[in-house]
C-alpha cells in the first residue's frame, strides 16, 4: 500500500481520515501467499480493515469491511462494507441495501466454498477468491453493491490473477 493508494482509500470514506497509522496485518510478499497466512493475519480483527488486490495486469481494487471472523459458510458484515477500484480508474461502489451479503470468509466448512467473497451469493460473488487463490473472479454486479467495474470487463464475469494481497488495518485493535 503506497502513499497514494492510501490517500484514494481515505478519501472514500470519512472515518478513514481520522484513523490513526494503518497496520499491515497480512501481505502475501512479506508473508508468503497462503489464506491461512491471511487468516492467521486478519481474523478476529476489531475494526475496520482493507483487503487490496493487485492483479498480473496492473489492476488495483478491494474491499473494506469490518466482519474479519470465519462466517463458516454464511455471509456477516454490514452496510459499511464497500468494494473500491484504484487502477486503471477510482470509483468507489457501496452497499445499495437490496441484500445482506456483505462477506463471506469461510476455511473450515468443507461442504461450502472456501474462501474470501464479498456481494452476491454463494458460487456467484461479486468478488471472489478460493483459498489456493487460483479461481478469482469478479462479477460486474450483483444485489449487495452499486453496479460498476471492478476491473476492466472481460464478459458478466471477469477472472484475474492475483500479483499482490495485502489486508490492512485501517482503525482498531489488533
């Protein structure tokens, strides 16, 4: 997370300005790539926290949400979660309150997919990706946040690559 980037996220939201210095609780290049690693890092959080993407393809977006628990196969959080991009463009796509599935994370049931989702609903996230991190996708909509492009559209659903992962805490108690 670079200044810049930094700078764009606080201005999508108020609370972000008056959060105190940001800490890395999970980077796959520091940390090795793994959702366990992730989970290790970001589960149990208390507050709000950033999930950013950095695509084989330049592309920058994520996620901010304050649920960072196991949901085991359901999905928690609430309206104050919202999906942003960084690059190629900025936009900032909040919840439009048509349904309650703000994220999902789930390592431990077997009979649900594993993984980390935001919006739509099981098998059909608006963003998803499993736990190896080799099926990840976006959709361009779904009933939870404001239609809009996470990345560049390649059809209803866009796959991509990670290149970077990161979460960061952006306001609580690690």
């Amino acid at each position: 997370l670079d200044a810049t980037s930094s700078l764009l996220v606080r201005g999508m939201e108020p609370r972000l300005w008056e959060s105190g210095a940001w800490v890395p609780l999970y980077r796959d290049w520091a940390d090795g790539r793994s959702f366990n690693g992730l989970l290790k890092g970001a589960l149990h959080y208390e507050g709000p926290a950033l999930l950013l993407v950095k695509t084989e393809e330049r592309e920058v977006f994520g996620a901010l949400s304050l649920f960072w628990s196991d949901g085991n196969g359901k999905y928690a959080g609430s309206a104050e979660c919202f999906l942003f991009t960084l690059a190629p463009s900025v936009n900032v796509f909040r919840s439009s309150s048509r349904s309650g599935n703000y994220v999902y994370l789930n390592a431990r049931n077997k009979f649900s997919p594993r993984g980390i989702g935001f919006g739509g609903q099981i098998n059909f996230f608006r963003l998803w990706m499993d736990a190896d991190f080799e099926e990840c996708y976006v959709l361009e909509n779904d009933a939870t946040y404001a239609q809009g492009h996470l990345l560049p559209p390649k059809g209803m659903q866009t796959n991509f690559k990670v290149a970077h992962l990161e979460i960061w805490g952006v306001g609580g108690e690690d």
